[in-house]
C-alpha cells in the first residue's frame, strides 16, 4: 500500500478527529428560532400558480356586472382571440433552419421544479409547465417549436427521470421515453423536431415524439457528448468508446452503421483533458473539442479538426499556460466563446478564492485564431454560457447551475453580454438552472 | 423512535419531534459546517440556515426516508451561499504560521492535524464540500454530485484533484502526477 492510498484510508477519521464533532451551545437558540418559525404549507408551490384569491373574487364581482356590457366585452374578447390565433397560426409555419443565425425567442429555466419561459428583453416570466412533479433541464428543438425536458420518475429512487416533449408553450406535454433516465443524461434533438437523441448509461437511444412513443437503440457500450451531433442533416453522429472515455473519438452514421474511428489515441496528446468537450459547428464543417498540451501537460486548450479529420491544430495562439475550456460555439460558425483560467500550479484554488486568476470570456476568431474578451471576468470558477441565436449576445450564469435538477438551488441573475460593445449587464430576472434559448424564423 | 416517524411528526407541525431529528443531527451538521467553512461563527451561521429552513420547508419534503440526505444538501448549500455572500463583502486576509512541509507517517492511520488543517484551506469551498460529504458524512459521489448539482463526471473530476492537493500538502512532496488543482472544464 502506498502513502497516497494510506492518506485516503485515514481522511475520515483524520476529518472526525480535525472537526470534533459535539452539540454546538447555540442548538437551543436554534430551536427557539425554528418554535418561532411557520412551516410552509405541503401545497404551498401548488398555491403559487393556483391563483384561488383572484378566482373567487372574480366569480363574485360576476353578477355585478351590466349583461350587456358583458356580452359586448366577450365579443370583443373572442375577436381578440380569433386575431392572436391567426397571427400565431400564421408565424407556426415559419420556422427558422435548425442550424445557423436565427432570431432570438424566449429563454427556458427550470425554477423549483417547474419550467418557465422568460422573454429576456422584458424580463416577463411566464410558468410553462407547474404542477407538484419535479420537473427540470428543458430544452428547445433546434426550430423552437417544441420544450423537451426531464421529470421526476415515479418509484423510490430520486435519481432518475422520464423524457418529456411538449409545446413551445408547455401544453400537450407527454412522456416519450420508455426508460428512466439519469438527469446527466444527454438530451439531442433531431433537425426537424421529430425525435429526440438520449446518451445515457453507455446506450444511444432515439425516441420518436410524433405518434405513438418509439424506441430504437442506435448503439451500446458508447459515450455521446451533447453537440455531437452533426448539422446540417443529423446524419452522422461523434462518440467515444465508453469503456476508454478521452482516448480517441469515433463517428458513426446515425443509424449505428458505418463506424470508425475519426481521432485515434496517437493523435491526440493523451491528456485528462482531451476530449472533455466535443461540438461540431453549426455549419458541420469542423469539430471542436478540448485537447491537452505535450509542453503544458496541467492545461486544456480548445483544438480544431476538418470533418474528415484532418488539419487539427489549436483554436488560439494564447500561451501553454492559459486554461481554456466550456466552449461554444457562435450561430455563424466563425467564432468560438469559452472560459479562460491563468494556471498556477497546485495554488491555483486560493487565487481563484479572491477571484484572481480567471480571465473575461474569451472570443476567439476561426479564421485566424485571434482572441478578444468579453464582458467582467466570471466567477473563479469560470461561466456557464450560451449564444444568443441571433448571435448579437452571450447570456452567462454560474457555473453551478450547470445540468442542475435541484428545484431548491439558489437564483443566480444571468449577465448578457453585449458582443459589439464587449460591456455586460447583469439582467433583472434569476434562474436556477441551466438555460435554453428559443431560436425563431427571422 | 423510528425516525420515519419523527419526520411524519414534525411535518405536520410537531416542533418536539423536529428538535428531536435535530438534536440527533446537529452535531455533524455543526462538524460538517466547521470542515467546509474553516470558521465557526460562519458554521454556526450555516446550521442555523439550514435548521430554519428544514423546519420550515419539512412538509413539502415527499419522502420522509430522504431527511438526512435533504438535511446535508440544505446544509452544504447553506455554506456554500455563505461563502459567496462573504466574498461579495470582504476580501479577508488570513493570518496562518509558518510552517515547513514534512512527509507524513500514516503507518498508524494518523494524519497530522495542522497538517490537515492548513491543506484544507488551501482548497476552494466548493472542493472542501466534496472532500467532507464524501469522506466525512459518507455520502455516496452520485448523491453528491446530485446535491451539488453537478455532473457525476465533474464530482470525480473535483474530488480527484482535491484529494491531489491534500495529498501533496499533508504527505508532503507526493503529489499526484496526472492531477492538478486547476479549476476544470465540465463534460459537455
């Protein structure tokens, strides 16, 4: 037995001994606090969207009120209806190109285990989907006409969710998975919206979300990434073997056929690093992905590759000792965003603790490989961040809210960032998950 | 008494049977605290947070068996809101005595407290929570990943390079040579 493996047999009792564990003085002071405390009521997240004061008091005023001005009032509501219908009817037919610019339409959270849509130009926040499930992780297709997302599977373990599909706006919401799923689990929509691609336990699954629920299993014994698969047309996907994750990436079309190996282990620098992150770019022609240095063996830098494999070389020209990492990639295919870290060896922790060592976001050009910032520097744990479709804004949260399910994690206001001026603002609306943004036809 | 019981009790109002699952948690919750925080007037803080708000939230918690796992994730979300509020407030200087690094005997199990000590507060918060819900309260990664909020994979990652930066500082001159502590890229 090593002294490494020693340490690690010796933590607990080491951490029991350092921590010595007793009731604190100050429990009674708690209870006393918690006696004076009201509990919230079991149905208290119900109450919030069951608006039962407004109902009741409407229903009351009712009879008050003159019949013919009601009726005239009606009509004019129906009109009205009739308009919005038309007009929404007349835009569901324009959907925009499930790659590239789009115009910009709502972001989607997960927020105490509902999902809302917010519109972040007027921070005007609307609940989607409610009710007393778990619900989390929504994502938009790539057209914006429909919000898949995960909820809680009923049974005893709390660890695994149903896929659900629904409306743009929440209605129709129906499950099309026929088997839990982890909530890391990685969730792909095809380009016209009428499957969804599922990576999780080493299996690639699609499930149909038109008609009656269907299951295919594409592949076993595979690591899918989320941005693997291939734009325009979806038909060919990225994975890795998932018994050697990191090692060498593979591609495969998308029925499971035809696969082989894009990056063997010698090209890459077999670095922990390598592969961490792997995206196509929106226009199918390159892959980005996270690879390790040969002379800086502690960093990650974010790499290119033609589609056929060839011409890999680093996105930036920034030095062995910047770490660059979480990268995304721009509407247009010519820019890429990501995270940058000053490294400094093993103390790197407690410069991060004052907020040193993390530098702003950083955008670096495909075409030439110059990086500008954008935006305050982060937290020291870097952003997590996404483009807007129309490709204008970066909207960037803390990295903590990262594939979050947990309905009771803290709000966090999201910063845009203005990519013309470089200057960011933090919004006036919170989240308390991961993002998604609603691309819409122009 | 049956704690799924006491957890029935307390969530239809029984504040005795509340102090009763309290008294049998705080201790730890304490400890816990102090191994995150490094501070215990912050610790303090955090237990008291987390304690108000369990009363608090307790009946819409729909599993009673999960009290213990829901009470550490309020508990370590506690310390880590704290932790952000302070850092928004004051940059502290922290005063820590010369010390000069020795390898370490662990033929006995024993790690040298100081030694400890100072290795954890080398570590950001977010990595001393990993290192004390996986070693200290014995939780499982998956379980506290899913606390966290963050991916399994990043967990391992964190945990992994955490435990290389003990290591390091508490064996001395033996540290991990395919790890470091540098703040990592999360699996997409």
């Amino acid at each position: 037995m090593t002294p490494i493996d020693r340490f690690e047999r010796a933590l607990p009792t080491a951490l029991t001994d350092l921590a010595d564990p007793r009731t604190p003085d100050y429990f009674t002071d708690i209870l006393g606090l918690t006696a004076r405390t009201r509990q919230r009521p079991a149905w208290a997240s119900l109450e919030r969207w069951l608006p039962m004061a407004d109902t009741i008091s409407r229903s009351t005023s009712v009879p008050r009120l003159p019949w013919r001005s009601l009726g005239v009032a009606l009509i004019l509501l129906a009109l009205l209806i009739a308009l919005v219908a038309v007009f929404v009817g007349s835009r569901q037919h324009r959907l925009p190109e499930p790659f590239g610019p789009a115009a910009n339409g709502l972001v989607a959270y997960a927020n105490g285990g509902d999902i809302y849509t917010v519109d972040p130009a007027t921070g005007v926040a609307s609940a989607v989907v409610t009710g007393s499930e778990l619900d989390a992780r929504p994502t938009f297709s790539l057209d914006g006409s429909k919000l898949a997302f995960l909820r809680q599977a009923a049974g005893p373990r709390v660890d695994l969710f149903d896929v659900f599909v629904a409306g743009s706006d929440g209605t129709d919401a129906r499950v099309v998975s026929t088997d839990p799923v982890p909530p890391d689990a990685v969730i792909m929509w095809t380009p016209k919206a009428d499957s969804l691609l599922v990576a999780a336990d080493g299996r690639l699954v699609r499930y149909g979300v038109t008609d009656a629920p269907q299951r295919q299993v594409i592949a076993e014994n595979v690591l899918v990434r989320s941005g693997e698969l291939r734009p325009p047309d979806a038909a060919q996907i990225l994975y890795e073997p998932d018994a050697t994750p990191g090692v060498d990436l593979w591609i495969m079309d998308i029925d499971g056929s035809n696969a082989r190996p894009l990056l063997p282990a010698s090209a890459l620098t077999g670095s922990q690093y390598d592969l961490q992150i792997v995206r196509w770019s929106p226009d199918g022609t390159m892959i980005a992905f996270t690879c390790g240095a040969e002379a800086a063996p502690t960093t990650s830098h974010v790499c290119l590759v033609n589609a056929d494999g060839s011409g890999r070389r680093w996105l930036t020209d920034e030095s062995p000792q910047v770490f660059e990492s979480d990268f995304v990639w721009s509407p247009d295919s010519r820019s890429i965003a990501f995270n940058r870290w000053a490294t400094g060896g093993l103390q790197a922790p407690q410069a991060c603790g004052d907020g040193g060592g993390i530098f702003p976001i950083g955008v670096a050009s495909v075409a030439d490989g110059t990086v500008r910032d954008v935006g305050a520097p982060p937290v020291c744990d870097g952003a997590l961040f996404d483009w807007s479709p129309d490709g204008t804004t970066i909207l960037s949260l803390p990295p903590r809210l990262f594939g979050s399910t947990d309905p009771t994690a803290a709000p966090a206001r999201p910063v845009a960032i203005d990519l013309v001026t470089g200057t960011s603002v933090e919004l006036p609306w919170e989240v308390t998950s991961d993002i998604t943004w609603q691309r819409v036809a122009p | 008494v049956d704690q799924r019981l006491l957890v029935e009790r307390a969530q239809r109002g029984d504040h005795d049977a509340f102090a009763t699952l309290a008294g049998g948690a705080v201790a730890r919750l304490d400890a816990a605290a102090r191994l995150i925080l490094r501070d215990q007037e912050l610790a303090r803080d955090a237990v008291q947070e987390a304690l108000v708000r369990a009363w608090r939230d307790l009946p819409t918690l729909r599993d009673a068996e999960r009290f213990d796992a829901w009470l550490h994730r309020l508990l370590v979300n506690a310390c880590l809101d704290l932790v952000r509020r302070r850092k928004r407030r004051v940059v502290e200087v922290e005063l820590t005595p010369l010390f000069t690094p020795s390898a370490a005997d662990f033929s006995g199990g024993v790690v040298d407290r100081d030694l400890l000590d100072r290795a954890l507060r080398a570590l950001e918060p977010d990595w001393r929570a990993i290192v004390v819900l996986h070693y200290y309260l014995g939780m499982p990664l998956p379980e506290v990943a899913a606390d966290l909020g963050i991916p399994l994979g990043t967990a391992k990652s964190r945990l992994h390079r955490a435990m290389s930066v003990l290591r390091s500082t508490v064996v001395g001159g033996v540290p991990d040579e395919t790890s470091s502590a540098l703040p990592e890229g999360r699996p997409a």
